[in-house]
C-alpha cells in the first residue's frame, strides 16, 4: 500500500485490493495525456479528468462499480441530509468565516491557502469547563473509503475525515483521567464478528425499540475491553461537540476544502469553542483523482482539543455507566 503522509495527514493514494499499478499503468495509457492549461482551475482539471473518465467507461460499457469508474460517477454529499447535519450548520458561532473570504481574483491555489491559513484557521477557545465527566458525540462520523478522499466535492469536510472519529471514538475519550463516559446517537454502529474476542460483549448487544444513544463507559485505560456499551433514551451529558464543512464559491475551484468542529454546551446553547482548519489539494495524480497536502493546523487525531475546552474530572471513576456526565 502507497500512502501519502504529509504533516500528520495520512491519505491512501492506492489500495492493494482496490486499484493495482498494473490497472493504473493500463488506465493512464487508455486515457491519454491530460491538458493541465495555464489559467485552469483545481476544479476544472478535476471535471476534465472525470468527464474523461466517464466517457471511457460508457466506451467500454464497463460496470459503475469497475475501480476505473467509481470515481466519476460519485455525487456530492448532502449537509443537510440528517437532522443532525442540520442542526450543525444552523449553530451561530462569535467568529463565524466571512462570505467574503479575502480571495481576489488572480490569487493561486497557494496564496489563497496560505491566506485561510493566516486569517481564519486555528482554535478559539471561548469558555472552558472544568470537572466535566461525560461528552455527547451529536454528529458521528462516517467510515470514509479512499475514493472519496479522491474526489474533489464528495465528502462535506474532508479536513475532518481523517480525525478517527469514524471508529469507535470512545477509545479516545473515555478512561483514567478522561471522561466518564461517551455518548453517541449512534445505536447501530456495526462491530465485526472478529472483534469478539477482543471487545467487551455488551459491544454485540442490540438496542430496544426505545434507545437514542449508545453510552460507553468503564475504560481503565489499558485493556479496550474494559470498555462497556449500553443504550439509553436520554443523553446524560452536558456538554457536547459537533462539526460542519465549509462551502464557499472560490474554496472547492481551487483545491481547498475546510471544517470546524463546535463544543456546546447542551443545556444552554453557547457555544464554547470551535476549532477551523483547511487542506489544499491538487491532481498531482491526474487518473488517480485528488491528492491532498498540508492541512492547517495540523490535524487534533487525538481529540486534544476537546480536552483543552471541557476539562475532565482529574479523579473520576472510569467503572460506573450512571455518571451524571452533567456536572
């Protein structure tokens, strides 16, 4: 497997078990040389390689799942699909990204960058909470394959995707001189059959027709089966954290997509802290899709930043799901 590692992002360029170098090496013949003009956009080198890409596929009436047409035929997520993606691009930040981003005609994919960089990326921390024994993760994550790390406008923030919140996020939450316990509306998250020897078995336990929320809890902080789940109809949290994509005219045209990631507190609304960053990309790859570099800041895969805003209880007991989680 090739990966790309640049600054902490970590992206799969090729897959052993997706596209092989012989399928490459065959795709880039058929192809043919792309015309990568002075004055093109990120964007318009992207719709060119996918529409040329399409049209090799009806050409060859290959299936939409062939690995060489997988890409052009992905759509763009909706934001505002779930209740829970609406509710996240519906919350007022104090320091919300202008409209107007700063970006004046004639600036490269690198200097506009650079300039997000410098005048909107970073983490602004509005109130911090101390003793806090339980997080709400209001927006779960998805599982994200590398063709859509590929694709341009897919995913909703791609800057966020890479942050291992996609699987079992608990792990990194919850435990000795962490939080008490996790919740998550996610009730169905599926766990493979071969983790059973390495889970606890309250992991494989189904929900009631009643259950809103899965809640982990009991982490000693070394063995991941101490780790148990069970269902409840109502949070016991607090304080919570969520995340939105940014969408801009001039950010996806040039390569670059952004996120931030919001703590809340549930209770009364405020908004405690957001943390904003970018990634830039390119067709450095022009069959393979979208290759993408430095992100800024770098990436929080540790969840560090949470921990900066909703201070855990230093003693809290890690062995008891009743935590009130509510301070």
């Amino acid at each position: 497997m090739n990966m790309l590692r640049l600054q902490g992002l970590s992206f799969n360029v090729l897959r052993s078990k997706g596209i092989g170098l012989l399928v490459v090496g065959c795709l880039l013949g058929m192809l043919g040389p792309i015309n990568l003009a002075q004055g093109e956009t990120v964007g318009e080198r992207f719709r060119k390689q996918m529409e040329k890409m399409a049209a090799m596929c009806k050409a060859q009436k290959l299936s939409p799942t062939d690995t060489r047409c997988i890409l052009p035929n992905m759509k763009p997520a909706d934001p505002l699909a779930t209740e829970e993606g609406r509710f996240a691009h519906a919350i007022k930040i104090p320091n919300p990204v202008p409209e107007d981003s700063g970006y004046k005609p004639g600036m490269t994919p690198e200097q506009y960058f650079d300039h997000l960089c410098k005048t909107e990326a970073g983490e602004f921390i509005y109130k911090t909470v101390e003793n806090v024994e339980g997080l709400y993760q209001m927006r779960p994550r998805k599982e994200v394959t590398d063709h859509q790390r590929q694709h341009l406008y897919v995913l909703e923030d791609l800057y966020g995707s890479n942050l291992g919140e996609s699987s079992e996020p608990e792990g990194r939450y919850i435990g000795p001189n962490r939080y008490t316990l996790f919740e998550t509306p996610e009730v169905n998250r599926p766990v493979p059959e071969w983790k059973k020897k390495y889970r606890h078995p309250s992991y494989f336990s189904k929900p009631d027709a009643s259950a809103r929320l899965a809640r982990y809890f009991g982490y000693n902080g070394r063995e991941i089966k101490t780790i148990q789940k069970e269902y409840g109809e109502s949070r016991k949290s607090r304080y919570g954290y969520t995340w939105r994509g940014i969408k801009r005219p001039n950010d996806r045209e040039l390569g670059i997509t952004g996120g931030e990631l919001v703590v809340i507190d549930l209770e009364t609304g405020e908004v405690l802290a957001v943390r904003r960053g970018y990634v830039r990309g390119d067709t450095e790859l022009p069959r393979l899709g979208m290759v993408w570099q430095r992100p800024c800041p770098l990436m929080d895969t540790d969840g560090l930043f949470v921990f900066k805003v909703l201070k855990p209880v230093v003693s809290a007991a890690t062995n008891q799901g009743g935590g009130n989680g509510s301070n």
